[in-house]
C-alpha cells in the first residue's frame, strides 16, 4: 500500500539541484582563485556550443510570506533597488572580465525574493545593462517569477520588449485559511488577471507554483486550487511539497505548530489527487514535482532527453556554466560551486573591494563529477547507468542500498542499469540518496534537509 511506502520512506533528504549538497561542500579545499579557474575552464569548453546559464537574486519583498525558505531582505523602501542592480551590473562585469570571449546567454532567469517588487524601469536598467556584453544563443530563454499582486502590465510589457517569453507565478493555494497561515494573501482574480495579460501580450510559456503539505491545508483546498488552476490552464506547473525547514537561518516558517501540517499520508494523498486532477486535462509528470502540457519546452526537452537540473530547479536544456548574481546566488561551473555571500552589507563590501562576493564553495573532485552524473541522470531521466565511464569503487555498496527499494518495485536493475518504476518516481529522492556517497560516509547530527514525501 502507498501509506506503507510514505512511512517506510518518509526521511530527511536534499532535493538534489546539484551534488554535491551544500551542506556536504568541502570549503577547506575551496578557494576563489580555483574557482575562478574552474570557470574559465568551463567556458572556454561550453560558451561556443552551448552558452551559459544566468541566474540574478533579486531579494526584496514588501511581506514575508511565513512558507518561503529563500533569502530575502523585507521592506517597503523602493530606494533599496538602484544600488542593487549597480552591484549586480558590478560583479557581472567582475565576471566578464575573467572571460576571453563574450558570453553567449542561453537561458537567463530572475529569482528572488520578489522580482517584481523592482520597477519595470529598474529591471530595463538592469537586463540592459547585462545585455550589452554579452550575445544571445539563437534559442535563448528569458524568464522571471511575478507576484500575482504586484505584477504590472508595465512589467510584463517591458520585460516582453526585452525578450522575456516565460513568466512564473506563485500561486501556492487559494483557500483563505491557507493563505493566512502562510501570510500569502491573493485572490484567484489576481492570478488570472496576470495570466490573461501575459499570454495577451504574448508570453509563450505562463507557469503557475502549487504547493502541497500547507499548514491547515485539506484534501479539498488542493482539489479547489487546481480546479481554478485548470480553468486557466498554464503551459507548466511547479506542484511542490511545503518544505519544512524552521532551523535554517532568517526562515520565515512561523506563526503555525508542526501540528497544524498534514500528515505525510495526507500530504502523500493531496499529491496524488492533484496529479490525477491535471492528467485529465493533459499535463505530463515532468522529472520531480513538475508537470507540463505537450506543447511546452519543459515537456518536450525530457522527451527528447535534454532535459537538465541546476541550481534553477528543472530547465528546457543543459548548459555546463550557471553564473548566479546577486546576495546568495550560487554559480555552477561544472567543476565547482561557489555561493554568494548572504547578507547583503556583506555582498555590498565585497564589491567595493573589488572581490567577487563569494564567500563558499566546492571544487568537484573526480567521485564526485560522476556521482552528480548518475544523480543528474535519477532526477532527469529517471534511470541511470554504470558503464565503464560512470563506475566508482562504490557501486556495490550503492546495489545493497537499493535492495530493499528494488523489493519493493520502486526501481528495477539489469544489465549495470537502474531504471525508477512509474511506482517509485515519487521517490526518486530517496534512490538518489543511496549514491549519494558523501551523504552516506557522515550521516548529518542535526536536521539538514526536508522530508522526502
């Protein structure tokens, strides 16, 4: 039975946007000089045929929505956004100026935070100001996440004109006890008024956030959201569990007891219903948590294997560089990750210094460059090989892991290949763990991660 399962499986586990996991980064080896060269490295062998990945934080929120993990800076003072996007626009060029040739952008997104708390003159400013040094990839892919309740015509006009095709918008659910808990107040007016003007004036890809697992949140709030989510059919859908991590530092999880959560069998059923909800009027389950309709990028890049997993979430295509800007962002070059610094005095000081904000990281060794590729490999495809090019000393341990998850026909394995069953692609987690070697050599003391269903 499935609550069997969600309660045999129901562990603390990362989600894998990279691997190594942040909390298993070894920062003593890090420096930034290494990854500066990793970088170059990666860009002298990826710019030409794929182009990089750019990823800007932008921190702001007028309110704090109490089940958002992100880092975020909450204030109503508009000034703060100028001399954010002059930092920004400074460490990009710190960045340009480590590179022989211009980059060439294949995907650039705005995260936050709450992009749309900036101006739509502010963010011309600021996507001009990245634009000039830098060339386009034939099929680039500009996208940013809107609030429902702030997002403008003038935004979405602007950004349009500047090539921006996808727009995202956290919906999470939208019964009002829910939204009170979680301090996220919009009506379902709201959303569509934004998806309506968006896709008027020509986005081609309109995405809506879900989340599942809110405190007070029934099986009859998930099935009223995603029938309104229905009626305005968007070309994707982030269906999310709530990830429930109240220790991390500057969270904003409060103002409900981890008894007003659903249970995880509860949680397991509101994502069942949802999923069975939108197959019926044709979304397609996309890696973990996301579904899309047959004629959105998302959908069509795992057909046809290209689909890719960063720091981003899910993206259309794989691109071996991610440049994150901004306080916090993380940057990917293959070989290593380097975050940001977190607070944003920290971030400003580093700049006047003239030093890349960075303030961690981790360089890659040769384990980990082919665990990440079998964990890439789980999250995407859901299968994986260990031929000659994918082996380490630890595939046999990694096959005992597995047993008790083959048992229960979570997974099936033949000929050196691991494929996830249609029954186990909810846990797709927790089969990652068992490559997870890092994970598995220091099992963490205190709580590191959200629970896996």
């Amino acid at each position: 039975m499935l609550s069997n399962l969600v309660n045999k499986y129901n562990i603390s586990g990362p989600r894998y946007t990279s691997y190594p996991t942040v909390p298993y980064w070894n920062e003593n080896t890090f420096s930034s000089k290494k990854w500066e060269a990793t970088l170059t490295q990666s860009i002298a062998e990826s710019n030409a045929s794929e182009g990089i990945s750019l990823y800007i934080h932008l921190p702001f929120c007028e309110s704090l929505c109490t089940f958002c993990g992100c880092n975020k800076r909450i204030t109503k003072q508009h000034h703060v956004e100028s001399p954010y996007i002059q930092a920004v626009l400074k460490e990009w060029q710190m960045y340009l100026d480590l590179f022989d040739e211009k980059p060439i952008l294949k995907e650039l997104h705005l995260g936050g935070g709450t992009p749309t708390f900036f101006s739509p003159e502010n963010l011309k400013s600021l996507i001009e100001g990245i634009l000039k040094d830098a060339e386009l990839a034939k099929n680039y892919e500009f996208s940013f996440e809107g609030h429902p309740n702030n997002t403008t015509r003038e935004h979405l006009q602007m950004l349009y004109n500047l090539g921006f095709r996808r727009v995202s918008f956290g919906v999470q659910d939208y019964n009002e006890t829910v939204q009170k808990a979680i301090h996220r107040i919009q009506p379902f007016e709201h959303v569509k008024k934004v998806t309506d003007l968006a896709r008027n004036i020509g986005y081609t890809s309109v995405g809506h956030d879900i989340i599942f697992g809110l405190p007070f949140q029934t099986i009859a709030h998930v099935e009223e959201t995603i029938l309104k989510t229905k009626s305005l059919l968007p070309d994707r859908l982030a269906f999310y569990s709530y990830a429930h991590v109240p220790w991390m530092k500057g969270n904003g999880q409060r103002g409900f007891n981890d008894a007003d959560l659903p249970s995880p069998e509860q949680k397991r059923k509101q994502y069942e219903l949802g999923k069975k909800l939108l197959a019926e009027v044709g979304y397609m389950e996309v890696g973990m948590d996301h579904f899309a309709l047959k004629t959105d990028s998302l959908y069509q890049s795992m057909i046809s294997g290209q689909l890719h997993r960063n720091f981003m979430g899910y993206t259309a295509s794989k691109t071996q560089t991610m440049i994150g800007l901004g306080v916090s962002a993380i940057s990917d070059s293959w070989y290593g990750f380097a975050q940001n610094e977190k607070d944003i005095e920290d971030y400003y000081q580093a700049l006047n210094e003239n030093k890349l904000p960075v303030y961690r990281g981790h360089i890659l060794n040769d384990e980990d460059l082919i665990i990440r590729k079998h964990i890439l490999n789980l999250m995407c495809q859901f299968e994986t090989s260990w031929n000659s090019n994918l082996y380490f000393n630890e595939i046999p341990e990694v096959l005992i892991r597995l047993k008790e998850m083959e048992k229960d026909k979570l997974l099936s394995i033949s000929n050196k290949t691991l494929r996830v069953t249609q029954k186990g692609q909810p846990f797709v987690r927790n089969i990652c763990m068992a490559f997870d070697v890092l994970l598995q050599r220091k099992q963490p003391n205190a709580p590191l991660f959200s629970m896996t269903i």
